[in-house]
C-alpha cells in the first residue's frame, strides 16, 4: 500500500477512474449486445435504432480514451456489417 501522502492521493484517483472505466465499458459491451439481438430477431426497424445508439455511445467512450478509436472503428464497423446483412 502506499505510503506518501501523494502516492494515496494517486491511488484514490486510480480507483475512482477504473470504476468510471469500468462503467462506460459496460454500457458499450451492452449497447453491441442490444443490436446483435435485434439482427439476430431479424428486426430491421429495431436493429438500426440500436446501431444509431451503440455508435453514439462507442464513439464517446472512445474520444475519452477508455477503448482505443481503432476498437471504437472496428465494433462500429462490424456492427454496421451485420445490420446491413438484414436490410438488403
């Protein structure tokens, strides 16, 4: 454990954004996994409304820098590949 008074001000700080980390992560592994069910229903209505939040929330997650923008790009992509199959 840490003993400076700056190095428990550091942990602290670390706890509180592996926490807000860890919650921005689940709302997008949650938003992917809302649009895989609408594709999977085959509801096209649904799956593009999804897809409409999923981007939204991957791509604010991203310019925080909790995920990488190139995982950001790749899960928006596929994402956008799967709904496509469905509507055409």
């Amino acid at each position: 454990m840490a003993n400076h008074k700056s190095a428990l001000k550091r942990a602290k700080q670390s706890e509180v954004k592996r926490l807000r980390n860890k919650s921005y992560k689940t709302r997008v592994k949650n938003s992917v996994k809302e649009v895989k069910t609408a594709v999977t229903n085959n509801s096209s209505e649904q799956a593009n409304k999804t897809l409409v939040k999923a981007v939204s929330i991957i791509q604010k997650t991203s310019s925080k820098g909790i995920i990488h923008k190139k995982q950001a790009a790749r899960k928006i992509s596929r994402l956008a590949r799967q709904v496509n199959s469905i509507n055409s």
